[in-house]
C-alpha cells in the first residue's frame, strides 16, 4: 500500500480509503448494502491487513448506522485507523436539523462521537456546501471543534474552486483552522474537477479524496455495450451518480482492451487510472463482498504506462471550456494562431 501527504498535514493516509455507505441499511440506503455489523467488520478487518488506515464515513450513512458500525469495527483497532466523517446533512424533521450552523454542528459532532466511540475525529469534511448559512460562521464552528480536539483536521465536499478558495481566504483573514482537503466525484467517467477544482487543490496544497472512482459500479466491468444494465439494476433505480452511458462505453471498451493486455479487470485499471492521477490523495472505495474488495485494493500500485494514460485520456477526455481554450499551449492555440494582435504595443 502506497500512502500519500494529507495536504500540508504531516499526516499520511493510504491511497485507497474504505468508504462505509455500505454499512447499515434501512428504506432509502439499504440499496447501497446493507451490511451488518459482522459482514462490515470483515471488510475493515480486510482492509487494514491490506494496509488501509483511511476510512470514510458520514453522519447520515443508513441515519447514523454506518458511523456506529464502522466504531464498532475499529474499536480495538482506533489508534490505527484514521476516520473521517461529515455534517450538513439532514438527520431529522427539524427546521434546524440539517446545515453549516453553529448549531447543528456542534449537535453533530457529539452525535458522531458518540455513534463511533471515540473523543476525536481526524478529518471532519462539510458534505455539501450550505447557502443559507454564512462561511464565517461555519468555519468559526470548526476552528472550535479543532482547537478542542474533538477534531484533528477539516476538510470540505462538493464544493467549486471559487467556493473553497473563499473560505481559505476567510480562514486566513480571521486566523482560522482552513480546509485542509476536498472530497470530490472524480473517474474516467467524470473528470470535469479537473477544470477548477483540481488547480485550486494544487495550487493551495490541499489534498484530493477521491469520491465513487468507478462511478457507482458503472466502470467496475460488470456493465458493456452488450449488457447496460436491466429494471432491476442499482443504476436503473438510483442512477448515482448520474452517468452518460453513449460517453462510457467507448471508456468501457478501452479498459477492457488494457485490462485483457494486462491479465487483470475492468476495475483494476479503472482504479488506476485515478491513483495515477498527481493530485489524488486517496481513493475512497466502498464493498459489499470481501472479493470485491480484494479485487479493488490490487489496483494499488499498478503504474499505467504512458501509452496506457494516453490511450484513456484521450477516450474520456473533457472539452476545453471558456476562458482556457484561448490560451492553449500548442499550435492549436489562438494567441499562437493570431500572434501579431497580442505582440506588446500593438493597436491593432
């Protein structure tokens, strides 16, 4: 197992993560597994042998089971574990039982200490980002959680570029603890946080946590041009995350082609390609059988050859967008194009 630099932390995490949105059930997250309390501690178990120390859960996972799951799970194991959990999420019917407010998370990150056993949480991430509550606020909260050492770090989910270099602006100006890393949907199937998302990471020195790497299943080889999937499929139900299959299957194709190459699966290097990726910090990936979770964890380590990056960059490639075509580097760029108009001093 490789282990990567949390941003600027010190701390290392290993580049695949377990996510446990498969602990746990109940009418809406019973569809992501359902796993009880045996079953999840096999998989943890599994894991950290394998030389996981990053696990990723949230308050509202299975209404809370998912956290009390994995807890139990790592109890004997905690000072080797490194968990992160969330907050904004809705955990009731109240008006003030969802948010970034003081309130909730203050109500929330008891509620999470409780639900995992343990008097500290290492990474405490937003899920989403909160438009009716003010940043100042929110990060103000989570400077208290920091320097109470109910947290050790923060970090932020689903948020746009300009949406956490604001709140790094805001955690400087006002001497607070900033988001130290990002959780984002990012595969071969989506790579639009490449345009802004992934520059800001690099740029702040925050670290990258790689959230649904096969797209909810959709590049784990289980689906081809031949068979897409059926009335009774996850992805037909919950189309989670959202997938463009006419855009997939040429992806699907390519990495069946590397994979067959290579004697390995689909997933394998579907998995790869991400871990390969400079910017991504951890890789979080969620099982519901030990073999599938034996089969994921052997992509650590596989380094896709050039051709092979090549070959997958160009199949799942996004379109440049305004303002970046512009200024291309190459020959294909209109400053190179149109020189003449952009040399100093010239009016024309």
């Amino acid at each position: 197992m490789k282990y990567n630099l949390l941003g600027n932390t010190g701390v290392l995490v290993s580049e695949i993560g377990l996510g446990t949105m498969t602990f746990g059930g109940g009418e809406k997250w019973g569809v992501f597994g359902g796993l009880g309390e045996k079953e999840a501690g096999i998989l943890v178990d599994q894991a950290m042998d394998a030389g996981v120390n990053f696990f990723d859960t949230a308050n509202v996972y299975s209404d809370g089971q998912s956290e009390e799951i994995l807890g139990k799970a790592l109890k004997s194991k905690r000072h080797q574990a490194l968990i992160a959990t969330k907050v904004r999420g809705r955990t009731g019917s109240g008006p003030n039982e969802l948010g970034l407010s003081r309130l909730h998370i203050t109500q929330q990150v008891e509620a999470s200490l409780k639900r995992l056993g343990t008097d500290y949480i290492d990474l405490y991430q937003v899920h989403n980002p909160d438009q009716l509550t003010d940043w100042e606020e929110t990060l103000r909260a989570l400077d208290d959680l920091v320097r109470s050492g109910k947290v050790r770090y923060i970090g932020n989910s689903n948020m746009t570029g300009w949406n956490i270099m604001k709140t790094r602006g805001l955690s400087q100006l006002h001497g607070l603890h900033a988001f130290k890393s990002s959780q984002s949907y990012y595969s071969l199937a989506a790579r639009e946080i490449e345009r802004e998302i992934i520059p800001v990471l690099q740029d702040q020195n925050m670290g990258l946590i790689v959230w649904s790497p096969l797209s909810g299943g959709f590049l784990s080889g289980k689906y081809t041009r031949d068979n897409p999937g059926n009335d009774n499929d996850r992805h037909a139900n919950v189309p989670f995350p959202p997938v463009d299959k006419d855009k997939v299957f040429p992806i699907i194709d390519t990495l069946q082609d590397i994979a067959a190459a290579r004697k390995t699966t689909v997933a394998r290097i579907a998995l790869a390609w991400v871990l390969n990726q400079k910017a991504v910090t951890s890789v979080v990936i969620g099982a519901k059988r030990p073999d599938q979770l034996q089969d994921n964890l052997a992509a650590s380590g596989i380094i896709l050859t050039s051709d092979e990056l090549s070959r997958l960059d160009e199949v799942s490639r996004i379109p440049i967008e305004y303002p970046a075509w512009p200024f291309l580097e190459g020959d294909d760029s209109i400053v190179r194009k149109h020189a003449k108009y952009y040399t100093r001093g010239n009016n024309k």
